[in-house]
C-alpha cells in the first residue's frame, strides 16, 4: 500500500504536465466554438459535480440530528 502510494505521489510530482493535459484540451474547445453550446454544458456539468458533495454531507448531518435528538 504504501509503495502504491509513493509511486502516485511521484508520477504527479515529476510529470505534472500529464495531469494537466485535458484542461488544456477541454479550454482549447470550449473557445474555439463560437455558439457557446460546450461551454454552457461544461459549466452546468462542475455545478452538479460540485452540488452533489454539499448535498450528501447536508443529508448525513441531517440524520445524525434526528439519531441524536429522540
């Protein structure tokens, strides 16, 4: 397990422009299209990716207050 680890925090300590290679791709489409179609999509697609934590804590936090008061 940790040797897994060590190697992951390697790779992305040397080679950090492998990780960065899709936002570059997916910002290089996003401007070249002209309606703005991919970029509207694109931006509702983090606001779900974001959402979904937020609510998931919200719900666990919620039940944890009704165990907790009777």
């Amino acid at each position: 397990m940790k040797y897994k680890l060590s190697l992951c925090l390697l790779l992305v300590l040397f080679f950090p422009s492998l990780m960065e290679a899709q936002c570059a791709m997916c910002r290089a489409v996003v401007e070249s299209e002209a309606g703005g179609r991919t970029a509207e999509g694109l931006n509702t697609g983090i606001v779900y990716l974001m959402a979904i934590p937020y609510i998931l804590v919200a719900g666990l936090a919620f039940a944890i207050y009704r165990k907790m008061r009777g």
